[in-house]
C-alpha cells in the first residue's frame, strides 16, 4: 500500500503568508507530522506528497526531508487528486490531507484495517457532524450528518474515471477530526497536542 499526502491547496481561508503544510503545530510542518505518523504506523511500502503549483515551498521543504514528492496541477483538489491516484495506478492509495496535525500512527493503522476488511474500490472515514463542532472545528465537507475527514483509501485498478463509489466508515476520534482551515482550528490543534503529550 502506498501512502500519498495532500499538499497542493492555496490555504486561502487561513490567510496566513504561510503554505497550510508548512504551517507548525508543536513546532513541527503539519506536513512533516503526517508523514511520521505515516513512517511510524509502518504499513506503507511507499510514502509520497502530492504537491502543485500552489505550494511551491512546501514542495521544497519535502525534498529537503527526502520525501518523494509527484507535482499535480493545482487546479482544485478533485483534479490533483485524480491525478495522483493515476501516477500511483494500479496500487491501493490511502490518501491523506496535510492539515491534520494530530493523526497519529495508530490512528492510521486502525484506518488501514478498517479500510481493508471492506475491500471496496474507496473507502472514506468520515465523522459526525456533531461530533467535529462539539470539538470546535468547522466541517468543510458534509454528507447528511456526517462530515468527510479527506482520509480515503483507494484500489486504483477498480477506481475508473473521476468519480467514484465511496464507502463511509464512522470513526469519531479527535484526531481525525481536528482538520485545520482556520486559525481558531491551528490553535486548537496546538492546545490538543499540549493535552495528549
């Protein structure tokens, strides 16, 4: 299984001068700290990041870690993230976004099995709705009740075209909830990292 980070966006809701993967929590690029986690879960053969044409100091500071990183074209996530999935065809993708600072290796382990035991051509983790605001994040992408925490995990060789079947696994933990778009979410994130250390 291949491990692929999302870190193409603009990051204009956080309007912070920084690229949103580079940004710090903990002191460490929320990018970096995905990556760890990735690294430490230990179930990936390969691990990339998904970089655009938005992020060009992000792709910079992934080269310098040795990170392998494959250009998108920056054009909305959908289509970076089409493009990733068929520079990594036929292998099975789990697909994370950078700016979730506090998933941690056994999140990710857990989402692996949860992912596997469905054996569907994309399986979603998704959180409730009313899980994610009782933490105090805003979701950005809601399904019913439910709010997409943008981990999917692809089979590229049964995923044709640009849409796809999803299967939605519920998993409430804070640590998939915490995506951050907004300084309020950045602060939090850094007040729940104090917290679990």
């Amino acid at each position: 299984m291949i491990a692929a980070i999302m870190c193409g966006g603009k990051a204009s809701r956080m309007q912070a001068g920084t690229e949103k993967p580079l940004l710090r929590v903990g002191s460490v690029a929320m990018a970096e700290r995905i990556f760890s986690a990735l690294v430490g879960s230990n179930r990936f053969t390969r691990i990339v990041a998904g970089v655009s044409p938005n992020s060009p100091k992000t792709k910079e500071f992934l080269e310098s870690k040795g990170i392998e990183v494959i250009g998108t074209p920056g054009e909305g996530y959908p289509q970076d993230l089409s493009r990733l999935l068929l520079k990594l065809k036929p292998e099975t993708v789990m697909v994370v976004p950078a700016d979730l600072p506090l998933l941690d290796a056994q999140g990710i382990s857990d989402i692996v099995n949860a992912a596997k035991s469905r054996q569907e051509p994309a399986v979603s983790i998704v959180l409730e709705k009313r899980f994610v605001e009782n933490i105090g994040v805003r979701p950005s992408v809601v399904i019913d009740r439910y709010c997409h925490s943008g981990i999917t995990v692809f089979d590229t060789a049964a995923v044709a075209g640009e849409t796809v079947q999803e299967r939605f696994v519920v998993m409430n933990r804070k640590e998939i909830a915490v995506n951050v778009n907004t300084k309020e979410e950045l602060e939090l994130a850094e007040k729940l990292l104090v917290q679990r250390a």
